[in-house]
C-alpha cells in the first residue's frame, strides 16, 4: 500500500528545489499529488510537462496538467519538442524529454519520476528480449545522476495497482494516452501481451522472480565494477583517455571486456553497448601494430560520441568532431594579432626574443594551409630537410592528427608546422623578435 508518507525516508529535503517529470497520466499524477501532500516538500516541488506533438490530444493535455497544477498551488512549466524527423523510436523520445527536463534544471535541484515496480519489470523483461548483459538485468534504478543532476524514481518499490488504488481514493483525475494501447511499441505489447501470460498459475510469483533476478544483477554489477576499476589503474596510462593495449591483453578475456566496457562508459553518457565493446576489443585491441583501425559511438559533434584509435599499443578515446582534418583546397589569411580559428583548432601567438619565426621575414603576410603530401621542413639544426610524413613518424604524432595541423606559411614558402617546427631558413637569431606558435587542437578540448 502507497501513502506520501512513504516518501519520507527518500531525503528530499536535502534539494532546494524538486522537479517532477509530469505526463498528466495515473503514475506522474500520483507521484506530483503525493509530494504536495508532505508540507516540508510542497513549496520545493514544480511539475515540468513535455509535449512531444504526436497525439492530437496533446494541446489538451497540457491544459489538463496546467489545471491539475494550479488546484495543488504547484509552478507548472509545459515544453515542447520539436522533432526533426517524424520517424521516431522510444529511445529518440526518451533522450529528447530528459534533454527538455535539465533544461529547467539547476545544480541542487532533484528530478522524480514515476517508474514504479511494473515498469521495472517490464524493462527487464524487454532487455532480456532485446539482448542484454548483467548490467541491463538490473532494471531501473531508484537513485541515479545524470549530468550531474540527480534522479529519483520514488515510486519504483509500488505496484500498479497500488498507484490506482491511491488515485481512486483520493479522487485523482488523470489522463489516458492512447499510445499505451500500440501494440507496435515494444514495451505495450510486453505490458499487454507477454505479462498477462506469466500471471497464470504457472509463475504466480514471476514479480518476486525477476526482482530476484533483479537484486543479483546489482550485486553481480558491484563485484564487476569493483574488478573493472582495479583493471582501470593498471592498464590506464596518466589519464582516463588512453589505456595500454599490451596491459589489456595480459587479462583474461572476460576482465578485459569487462574493463573496455566500463572504460568506454566513463568517458560517454550516451550508453554504450556490448557490440562496441566486442568490436572495440576484435578490430583494435588485436589489431596488427601497423594498422590504423578506428570505431565510431554516435554522430559527429553530438556530445558524448566518440570514436576509439591505437597508437604505440595504446588504446585512444578521442571526440567525434564535425571535422576530422584541415582542408587542403582552402587557404586563410592570418592577422597574428589575434588567435585564428580554424576548423580543427585555435592557433595563436607571442612575440619572444630570439625565438620562433623571424617578424623581419614575415613583410609578404603569413597564411595557413592544411597538408597536401610532399611538404618539406628542415627543422632548427638538422642537416636537410625532410618530408612532414618523416618528421611525424620521427616525433610519434598520431596519424589521425596529423593532417589536423596547420602548415604556416610565409609568402609561398612553408615557414613552420603549427608549433612543432620552425624551418631553419625562418628562425628569429637571437637578437631579433620571433613568432612563437601556440596550437590547440579541438580533440584535445573536448
């Protein structure tokens, strides 16, 4: 039996603010009518409703949530997301309401939301159904963060029926999505056609089963997480971006899957598979040394995505940027009194005394370019000149960051290699001012 007493022992008073994510439906409506109920809670909680515009219904729900809001004396705030592509799937959706969500979010505010224990049950059963690992079997968690935000799930020990019984007794009107009744949406037909036939006589206690389930899940993803970090000292070179492939391969198969796995998700909030982790493991981690394979997560630009390299046996997690590398085809005019931004970076400068590029040499204006192949440089001291391919190997710049840097020139003449190189002939002597190159490269900021 569900009372707002219940909710008590959650601590929320510990938030300055206590959002609820508010459909208007049975369980959201009893979870906002809930916490209203609690006098310490009441002045904290607002109710934040999201439109998603595919129901015709829609408009009307946002006046009924509006109503029900103003009744309880609750800040009722109504978004809306535009999608772009009318071809949508649960996970599309799910991502756009929680991005709409800590949009109206600040450091110290809590989101609740109104999973409950048939809702659980029903995510394991889909991820069993779908493919899942012991971390999926754990179902939905009551305490979670999310981009630093907190997210509780109150209701997550309360069946159904006890949210119904709440909303009968204490007259709650609610709204009925008529979605809940597609059949083509994959947890419907779970909630209407699978679970119905586990609640015959032959798994009368299929609830208390997968709960069961459920809790070794979560021990289970304790023991693997403990392991995983342990692994991650080891194998992990200064920082969390790169881990030693050499290091890798001394673990057993199932730790070293272990440890990609939560390598991969410490530095993504996208969610990252078990396929990726395979795939990360078969086409790098026993890739030849001289192979220059690459796996992408997500879409360029999109915060969280990221592709996966090796250099000198390491393992490299990197950002999946808009621009992978400087064209060649364009050239830009520099102003060295202020830093340039180029596509793949910032290059900027100082004046220093007997170092860098000579400013008594640099009259004909200096642009930058991208690499074609076939540049040469005859850095500061060396005895000839050699191609940038040389130079590169020679100082283990990774390849997939080479043809992000920019070639300065003076004139027609290549004068240094962003602010790895000065060519010889474009040094400052000791008594002259220099240009001294600074280079940052987007994948290092990200």
């Amino acid at each position: 039996m569900f009372v707002p007493d219940n909710l008590r022992e959650i601590n929320l008073e510990n938030y300055s603010r206590i959002a609820v994510a508010f459909s208007g439906g049975l369980d959201s409506s009893v979870l906002l009518h809930s916490l209203v109920s609690i006098p310490e809670f009441k002045e904290r909680v607002f109710a934040i409703h999201v439109n998603h515009g595919l129901s015709p219904n829609s408009k009307s729900w946002i006046k009924h949530c509006e109503k029900f809001c103003s009744v309880l004396g609750v800040n009722f705030i109504p978004l809306t997301i535009e999608l772009e592509n009318s071809k949508t799937n649960e996970n599309i959706l799910r991502q756009a309401r929680y991005e709409a969500f800590f949009s109206c979010l600040e450091k110290g505010d809590v989101l609740c939301t109104a999973h409950h224990q048939d809702d659980h049950i029903e995510t394991i059963l889909f991820r069993i159904l779908r493919g899942t690992g012991i971390k999926g079997l754990a179902g939905i968690e009551k305490y979670s963060q999310i981009e630093g935000i907190d997210l509780i799930r109150p209701l997550i020990s309360y069946s159904k029926k006890d949210l119904l019984d709440y909303g009968n007794k204490f007259n709650v009107n609610w709204i009925e999505d008529e979605s809940n009744e597609d059949l083509s949406i994959s947890r419907n037909f779970i909630r209407k056609k699978v679970i119905p036939n586990l609640k015959n006589d032959n798994w009368p206690e299929y609830k208390n089963s997968i709960s069961y389930l459920s809790s070794k899940a979560k021990e289970a993803n304790e023991i693997l997480d403990e392991i995983a970090f342990l692994d991650l000292k080891r194998c992990a070179s200064e920082s969390l971006d790169r881990l030693s492939i050499l290091k890798i391969k001394e673990l057993s198969h199932a730790r070293a899957m272990n440890v990609l796995f939560t390598w991969l998700g410490i530095n993504t909030h996208l969610g990252v598979s078990n396929k990726i982790t395979d795939q990360v493991y078969k086409s790098i981690v026993l890739a030849s040394e001289n192979s220059n394979p690459v796996v992408t997560f997500g879409k360029r630009g999109e915060s969280g995505s990221f592709q996966i390299r090796r250099f000198n046996n390491f393992l490299r997690h990197l950002p999946l940027t808009e621009t992978e590398t400087l064209s060649n085809k364009k050239v830009w005019k520099w102003n060295t009194n202020n830093p340039l931004e180029l596509p793949t970076g910032t290059l900027s400068m100082q004046l220093s005394l007997g170092k860098g590029i000579s400013t008594q040499l640099t009259e004909p204006g200096i642009s930058i370019k991208g690499r074609i192949g076939g540049e040469r440089c005859k850095p500061e001291g060396r005895s000839k000149s050699q191609k940038l391919k040389k130079l590169f190997q020679e100082y283990r710049v990774p390849p997939w960051v080479r043809d992000r840097i920019p070639l300065v020139y003076v004139g027609d003449q290549l004068a240094a290699v962003s602010d790895l190189w000065v060519c010889e002939e474009f040094v400052a002597k000791k008594d002259e001012r220099g240009i001294v190159l600074s280079w940052a490269d987007n994948l290092d900021n990200q």
